[in-house]
C-alpha cells in the first residue's frame, strides 16, 4: 500500500509542477552565493533530526531488552 500512495504521490506533485518553472528567489539565491548557506542550513537540520531519531530508537531498543529481561 505504502508504494501505491508514493507513487501517486510522486505523481501528483509532479503534474502539478510545469516544466518551464522559472524559480527567481532560487537563481537570485544562486547568483548571490547564498544558496550554499540554504543547503548547509538544511543538511544540518536533517542530520540533527536523523541523529535524535538514532538516539531514540536506541533508548527504545534498550527499554524493550529490559522489559523483556
């Protein structure tokens, strides 16, 4: 089920979305040097969320073990 819904997702976002999409705010950002802060900003975010969910999963881990024990 998980793969029908992504894909209609995936197509969904993609009709939506015209293939000519002149994106400004992207080219300014791109021009100025700034998109790299964008993108070093955004991958700090995500490897902050990917390492809560890490440390989470792992207390979980260890609660289900003690429980079980």
């Amino acid at each position: 089920m998980s793969k029908i819904s992504f894909t209609t997702l995936a197509q969904v976002a993609e009709s939506e979305v015209p293939a000519n999409s002149d994106v400004a705010m992207a080219d300014a950002l791109r021009a100025d040097g700034k998109i790299y802060v964008v993108v070093a900003v955004v991958l700090i975010i995500l490897a902050g969320l990917f390492i809560y969910l890490f440390r989470v999963e792992r207390k979980i881990k260890k609660l289900e073990n003690e429980k079980l024990n």
